[in-house]
C-alpha cells in the first residue's frame, strides 16, 4: 500500500494581513504580493507532481483560499473538492477588526486564555475549533483506509 502524503498550503497574503486585520470567515482579496505566491506555490506544485500524483485538492469556500487552490489546480491539471469543514473560524462581530483594537478593547487573548469556552459575539468558541478539526480529518481518514473517494 503507497503511504498518502498530506501537503497544507495556506493563502496568499492578504490585505486584511497587511493592515493586522482579523478577517477570519470574512474575505480579503490577495495582494500583489500574495498573487505572486500564488503563482510560486502553483509551479512549486506542478514540480512536486513529477515525484508522485496528487489525487485530491481539497479548498474552503473562501475565496482567498478558492483562488489559490485554483492556480495549484491549474499548474497540476486537478479540479478543486470545495469543503465547507475547511471555511475559517469565525469571530462574529470581532472580524473585520485589527489585532490591536481587539487587545486593547476586548482584551481578546486574556479573555481566550482564561476561558476557551466564552463565545465570541455571534462567532465560534475557541475551545470547539479542535472537535471541527477532528470531525474533518476523522472523515478524510475513513475515506483514504477505505479507498473511497472524499466526493
């Protein structure tokens, strides 16, 4: 049985990123920069595919995330599998907000690191983002020991 390699590739840089903005499930659009690491990352790729096939490109909805994955997708001739398990936590009310006005008016990291479980205002609960996590690798998990396609 071949070993399944699993490779995480994170966007390219955002505006939000530039300006210390917490977008969270919010979108940003890709800099100049980021675009060029994109572009990077997709020949990275399309070398990396001559050591070996990459049978599944799995994305967020987000397009920050989408159209990074799409240019991987193009340099490697593999469609994009769109998983919702993979969209960003979610801050509610906190996104759109910079770091700085989060620690300074929220007391954000305090406020985490003394109760993982406190909500944030209509957003995820921190202490709940590893659950997510386990219920996405456990399916992409049971897939790949049963030889089944994820979609």
């Amino acid at each position: 049985m071949k070993p399944t390699r699993l490779i995480l590739v994170r966007h390219g840089e955002t505006e939000a990123n530039l300006l210390q903005v917490w977008h969270g499930s919010l979108d940003a659009p890709l800099t100049a920069r980021g675009q060029r690491q994109v572009a990077a990352t997709a020949v990275r790729f399309a070398d990396c595919v001559q050591c070996g096939p990459i049978d599944r490109l799995y994305v967020s909805p987000l397009p920050r995330a989408r159209s990074t994955a799409a240019a991987i997708g193009a340099a490697i001739g593999q469609d994009l599998v769109i998983d919702e398990e993979l969209r960003e936590f979610s801050i509610g009310d906190w996104e759109g907000r910079t770091y700085r006005d989060l620690i300074d008016n929220e007391q954000l990291w305090a406020h985490w690191a003394a109760d993982p479980t406190l909500p944030r205002p209509m957003g995820n609960r921190p202490i709940l983002l590893p659950h997510a996590w386990w219920r996405l690798w456990r399916s992409w998990l049971y897939a790949i020991l049963n030889k089944r396609s994820l979609r």
